[in-house]
C-alpha cells in the first residue's frame, strides 16, 4: 500500500492538539497510512502565528515546537516549488501552497484555509480536507491505529491532569468535533490499568 501524500497548512499545525494527532497517527503507522509534507514557508508561518498568540512565550519553548515540527516530519520537506498564478483559490496568499502540493504530488491539502474550499474541487489536482474530516477518514481506513493512539493520548494526559483525559473536549477546541466523538468512542473500549491508592 502506497502512503497518502498529504501537504500541511500553517493554519493546521498551529494547534497543538491537531499536530500531536497528525504526528502521532503517522508515526505509529511507521508512515503506512499517510506522510506529511511541509515548506519552510509554512512552518515559518505557523511560528510566527504561535508567537502573535503566545508572546510570552520564552525562545526555547518556540524554538522546541519549530524543531519538532521539522524532526517529525522531516522527510516531508518540500524545498523547491515554483509559484505561478494556477492557484483556483480565491486567497493569493494560499498559492504557495498550491505550488509546493503540486511539486510534491499531494494527494490531499490539510488546511482550515477557506481560500481553498471557495476552489472548484474538480480544478485541483488534490481534495482538500479539514483536519476534522481527514482524521475522520484516518479513522474509518485504519480505527485499530486511532485506537492505540487514543491509548496512549489518555495515558499520557491522564498522568498529568491528576488522572483526566479530555481528549473529547480538546479535539472539539481544535475544530475537530466529528473526530471527537470518534476518539469518545475509542477512549470507552480502552482497558487501562488502575492506578494504584
């Protein structure tokens, strides 16, 4: 099975809860579901969009995320694209990335970019997805995986919100409120160990 190509928008990794997801999902899939692609461009972007909202934050933590970002997905770097005017979009400002899925053949745009949506869908070589309907798409392809990570999601929030894992709620504070309730159903199947008292 080939891997989906998916090319990221800053607009979707600027939140946390959305990157740990996209992350998490392709990392333990080893690749086999999908592989994110990304630009300089646009990981300047999301930086520069989490200092604006952030700006207290100390060089280190912003300097952490950015390296983050760029180890996760590093075979997925996109570094050289050529911008032209064949983006259908109605934002000017989304034809870099239009140019950089081209250049890697994406088969999916990942953004909340509603310059991309007002495109005519049949004018695109690539769908355009919300990170809500594409994790939703993850789930219905491969749920035993967005269960495992459901998994490991709780337990590593469960350890350090005094045993709570909302993941419900973050996942709906990120946009994503159909995956939500996919990740609720999972989180109800899950056996974990009882801590001790």
């Amino acid at each position: 099975m080939i891997a989906t190509r998916v090319f990221v928008d800053a607009n979707a990794l600027f939140s946390r809860t959305v990157r740990d997801w996209l992350a998490l999902l392709q990392l333990r899939s080893g690749g086999g579901i999908y592989t994110v692609y990304w630009t300089e461009d646009v990981l300047a972007e999301t930086i520069y969009n989490l200092r604006r909202k952030y700006p207290a934050w100390n060089g280190a933590k912003i300097t952490r995320v950015r390296d983050l970002i760029a180890k996760t997905f590093e075979g997925g770097r996109v570094d050289d694209f050529v911008v032209d005017d064949s983006f259908p979009g109605t934002d000017s400002d989304d034809r870099h990335v239009h140019a950089a899925a081209l250049a890697c053949r994406a088969d999916i745009v990942l953004t909340c970019d509603n310059g991309f949506s007002a495109a005519d869908p049949d004018s695109l070589p690539y769908e355009v997805y919300h990170p809500d309907a594409f994790f939703v798409l993850v789930d219905d392809s491969a749920p035993n995986l967005v269960h495992d990570v459901t998994r490991e999601q709780t337990l590593y929030w469960a350890n350090r919100q005094n045993g709570r894992a909302d993941l419900p709620n973050k996942l709906i504070a990120a946009g994503c409120p159909n995956f939500a309730e996919r990740v609720r159903h999972h989180q109800g199947q899950l056996t974990l160990p009882v801590a001790p008292r």
